[in-house]
C-alpha cells in the first residue's frame, strides 16, 4: 500500500488524515472529529446490515491507518492532534449491534450516549488503552480510538440490557 500512496498528493492525505479544515479547529479537534464521526455512522451505518456494518468497519478501519500513518511521517510527529480521522472511524464501532435497540428507542439518545462516554475513554485512556498508543504508525493512532469505542459498545448494551 505505501508504494500506491506514492501517487497520492500529499495535501490529499493531510485533507482525508484531518477531515479538511476542522482537525485545524479549535483546543478540541478530538471532539469535532468524533462529531463527525456520528454523521457517518448516521450516512452510512446506521441502515446497514449486521454482515456490511462490521466489513464497513474493518475497511474503515485499514482504510484510516494507512492514510494516518502516512499524516504521521508527512507532518514528522507522533499522532498529531489535527489528524482525527481515527476519532471519525471509531464512532460507528461504538454502535455495533445495536440496530434493533434503535428501532425501539430514540436513536438520539444512543448517540448522545456514545458521543459522551467516547470521548471520555478516548480523552483519559483507562483499562490499559493509553499503552496501546505505543504501537507505532496508524495502527497506533487508530487502535486505541477503536479499543476505546468497542468499550463504549459493551457499556452501551450493558446499559440498554438493564436499564431498559
């Protein structure tokens, strides 16, 4: 794959790697790309079936740790903070298996939910997700998001399942 990323401008990673102008945004380019995140869980996700939603995931997930690590040796920096593309392709593994839960309930508040307890885990790094970033290049950048958003999944069907 990296000698096909040879051909790709460099500005098209960096814009893919960064989601354009918003991983420029604001202290919390983080949160505004877990925000998009949502929107494409909402476009693409949300009506999948169960077989195509986790191959969307797995695709999402390859697809972002070569374009992040390619960012990564472009910008000379370990996982930069304007790279969010990770946050964006996390999102959807939040919500994994929970279509049926979301015919019955308000999908508003699934994700409102994931949105917040994501970005809790993916800020303070608990349950050994921090030493995940250790792993170098996109897988580094993109695992500890997807580790982080696979808890939020098991929280929420734990949450769902007893609560309600």
């Amino acid at each position: 794959m990296r000698h096909l990323l040879r051909i790709v401008p460099t500005c098209w990673i960096l814009n893919c790697a960064t989601l354009g102008p918003i991983g420029h945004v604001g202290k919390m380019p983080g949160t505004l790309g877990s925000f998009v995140g949502l929107i494409y869980y909402t476009l693409l996700f949300h009506s999948f079936t169960p077989t195509n939603y986790l191959l969307g995931c797995l695709v999402s997930f390859y697809l972002a740790c070569v374009i992040c690590n390619e960012a990564e040796i472009i910008l000379r920096k370990k996982d930069p903070s304007c790279v969010i593309l990770d946050e964006m392709v996390a999102m959807p593994f939040c919500f994994i298996g929970m279509q049926k839960s979301m015919q019955q309930y308000p999908v508003w508040l699934f994700m409102l939910l994931g949105f917040i307890l994501f970005r809790i885990f993916d800020i303070l790094k608990p349950l050994g997700i921090k030493q995940i970033q250790v792993l170098k290049g996109g897988l580094g950048i993109v695992l500890d998001d997807v580790v982080a958003a696979l808890i939020v999944c098991i929280i929420l069907h734990i949450l769902f399942c007893v609560v309600l």
